[in-house]
C-alpha cells in the first residue's frame, strides 16, 4: 500500500531514514566501502595493462546506474542536483588527481585514449556525493539550515582549495611550466 512506503523526513538531512543516524551511518559507511571497492575495480579496469573498455563500461556501468537508483531511494531526487556540482568538481579532482594515481604505476593520462577516463570520473562523482552527504549527516545539517548552507559552502570552497592548487602543479604552473 502507498501509505507503508517510507518517505524522506523533511526535518532531518531529508533522506529515507529521517533522524536514525545508526541506520544512516550504516548506509554510510556500507557505501562508501562498497563504491570504494568497485571504483577501484573500475580505475584499475580502465588503467590495467590491455584495458576492454567495452566489459569496463557493462560492468561499471550496471554498478552506476544501480547506485544512482539507491541515490534516489535514499536521498530524494531534490538531492541529485548536487551530482552536477560534484560532476563540476569531479572533473576538477580528476584532472588534479589522476595523473599523480597513474604515476604511482608509471603512467599518465596521456597513455590512455579519453574513454578510458570516464568510468573512473563517474565513481569519483558518486564518491564525492556521498562524502557529501554523510557529512551533512554527521553534522546534522537540516534541510533548509543555515549549517547545511555553511557546510555545503566549505565543502565547496575545500574543495576548490585542494584541487587547484594540485592542477596548477601538476600542469606545471607554478613550476615554471605551460
């Protein structure tokens, strides 16, 4: 019946489970494990010697989009706005980062076609969002607070604060470079 489906509480984080922070930081935490595995498992995918994109992109991409239906399910659809500012910052934190992750395994990004990047950027926008959220969940940012916009400000600006300065050096920037 459609009065025993469980809606978001608008006067918590606005996610399915209102105020239980035992059940939300169980989903939390289960989550980010997960995603970090299969995100790995997508980056080594897409990096690995002889990568099949054509598997990466069926495998990760069911992953995807089953997590993106748990989004939905767990944050509301008012929420997912916030996918196209991580998407914003993902390609920032991913131009920042990648090419330090590679050269850890003595590659760039340079070594691999465009496509290759895109499964790893996806998971770094999931991950990201959901760093997001339990955040706003730890601190108990309300839906509609002045906490949540001061949080959400900071995660930005953080955010920013991180990833410019790392793509600044890495394109040699600040090294003389360009």
């Amino acid at each position: 019946m459609a009065q025993d489906i469980p809606t978001p509480d608008p006067s918590s984080t606005n996610t399915l489970f209102g105020t239980d922070r035992k059940a939300m930081a169980f989903i939390y935490g289960f989550f980010l494990f997960h995603m970090f595995v299969f995100g790995s498992a997508g980056f080594f995918m897409s990096y690995g010697q002889n990568p099949d994109l054509g598997f990466n992109f069926l495998f990760s991409g069911f992953a995807i989009f089953v997590y993106i239906i748990f989004y939905l399910i767990f944050f509301g659809l008012d929420e997912i706005w916030w996918l196209f500012i991580n998407s914003a910052l993902g390609i920032l934190g991913i131009l920042a980062q990648l090419d330090w992750m590679l050269a850890l395994f003595g590659a760039d990004m340079t070594n691999y076609p465009v496509q290759a990047h895109i499964i790893p950027a996806i998971y770094y926008v999931l991950y990201t969002f959901l760093l997001r959220r339990a955040v706003l969940h730890i601190f108990r940012a309300e839906e509609g607070s002045r906490r949540k916009r001061i949080i959400e400000g900071i995660y930005v600006a953080g955010s920013l604060l991180v990833y410019i300065p790392i793509l600044a050096f890495n394109s040699g920037f600040l090294t003389g470079g360009l």
